[in-house]
C-alpha cells in the first residue's frame, strides 16, 4: 500500500503547471501512469496547494481548476458503478482524459528537454563572416568568338529544330541507355578517329548515331562537362557558322 509522504517541499517556481506538480508527484510515488491512485495523488496535490496560500490570481487558477478536477475524478470513482446492459459495455475511466493530457505534457516536456540540449550544443560552436575572396578570382577573359554557354544552347535549339523536321510525323520514343559519360567518351574518341584538334559540333552530333533528342541533349550535356573539365573549348568564327569544338594541347 502506498502511504503519504509525511512532508512536503515542494517549490513552485520549479514547476510549469498543475500538470507539471501532478507528473513530479506520480513520479515521486512510483505508480503506473495508466493506473493513477486518485485518493492518494488528489491529497497530495490538494497539500501542497495548501501550503501556498499568498498565490497570485493567475497562477492560483491553475492549480485551483486542476484541483478540482482531481476531486471531481475522485467523486466518480466513489460512485457506484451501474450495471452493465451487456457482457461488451465497458467503464468509461474517469481518469482516462487526465492520463491524456499527462501524457502529451510528458511528451511536450522531452521535446523541450532535446530542443534545449540541442540549443545548448549550438551555442558552444561559433560561426564567422564569408570572407573576401574576389581578390583570389581568376578571371581569364574570352577572346576573340569564344562561345559562352548561352551561344551553345542556341546552337542546340537549332539542332533540335533541324532534327524535328528530318523525323517523321509519328515516331516512337525509345530509351537507347545513352549516358554522359559513353557521349563524352565518344567525343574523346572523334578526336582520336579524326586525328585534329578541331571538330565541328554538327558532324559530331550526327556521327555514328541516330540524331534523337535525347541523343542530342546526352551530347549537349557531355561536351558542357568537358568544358567544365578544360578539355576542350568552342569557338565560333561568326554567328551562322558552325561551333568547333577545340580540343585544348594539355588533355591530349
């Protein structure tokens, strides 16, 4: 049987509400959450709100209301029960909706605790400015027709459009598995094939392979990479002539 705790020293500074107190005074009785000994915990808690009677209006209510919930519980649970009309029927538990909020407070509680530990490890890490580094930016000015990216994507619009009026009306679409990575090897390849330095970006779109858009787009994108990856860059002596695609000496 579980028996009252003879004195109380509690503060209630240290804690955040009624159900608060009624969590630290389950805990501290060592009971089942889900099986709250009413009689014991209502006196318990009835105790300590005694013990503070110079309370502030607003914080009072609180605790008064909570205490008179706690009382109302234990008036049910003195009443007698009423017959069941069938063997299914089953007590409602007057305590049911206080485990409720005892429970979401429980959790509202952790969270807080994990949101604080974390605010914690926050502080102790300490950031600083984006520094400065223009100064360090090379910039290698284009010369001449050099193409920028914006001259390719009209090139492969142009090519989209030539290849759309070479197919026929109905076509059917296919994936062929033709990654980046195989289109930059075959442009790799063209150079060796060829043996020059210098390719024409419509011959290398059109060697060897059906021109389908996909087709057109894998190879769009392979020759970006090896641009990114100065191997190559494009030149284009005016605006109707065709792109050539430059291999540079130091990837050879």
């Amino acid at each position: 049987m579980i028996e009252k705790t003879s004195e109380l020293t509690l503060d209630l500074a240290a804690f955040e509400g009624p159900l608060d107190l009624l969590l630290h005074l389950i805990k501290d009785l060592k009971v089942d959450i889900f099986d709250i000994p009413i009689n014991i915990v209502t006196d318990q808690y009835l105790a300590y709100i005694h013990t503070y009677e110079n309370l502030s209006l607003d914080i009072a209510s609180e605790y008064l209301v909570m205490a008179a919930t706690l009382l109302e519980i234990k008036t049910q649970m003195m009443l007698p029960k009423t017959p069941k009309m069938s063997d299914e029927e089953e007590d409602e538990d007057p305590r049911d909706a206080l485990v409720e909020q005892l429970l979401a407070f429980q959790q509202y509680q952790e969270i807080s605790h994990i949101l604080a530990d974390k605010q914690a490890e926050r502080s102790l890490e300490y950031t600083k400015q984006p520094s400065d580094l223009s100064a360090y930016q090379d910039k290698i000015p284009m010369t001449g027709r050099q193409l920028t990216p914006d001259d390719l994507y009209r090139a492969l619009q142009k090519m989209a459009f030539r290849l759309k009026n070479q197919q026929p009306i109905q076509t059917t679409i296919s994936n062929d598995g033709y990654s980046v990575n195989m289109a930059m090897a075959d442009i790799r390849q063209a150079f060796v094939t060829a043996d020059k330095q210098i390719l024409m970006f419509q011959e290398t779109v059109f060697a060897g392979k059906a021109p389908t858009r996909g087709y057109i787009v894998t190879l769009f994108l392979a020759i970006l990479e090896l641009v990114k990856a100065n191997e190559l860059y494009l030149y284009q002596e005016t605006i109707v002539d065709d792109i050539q695609l430059i291999r540079r000496e130091e990837s050879e």
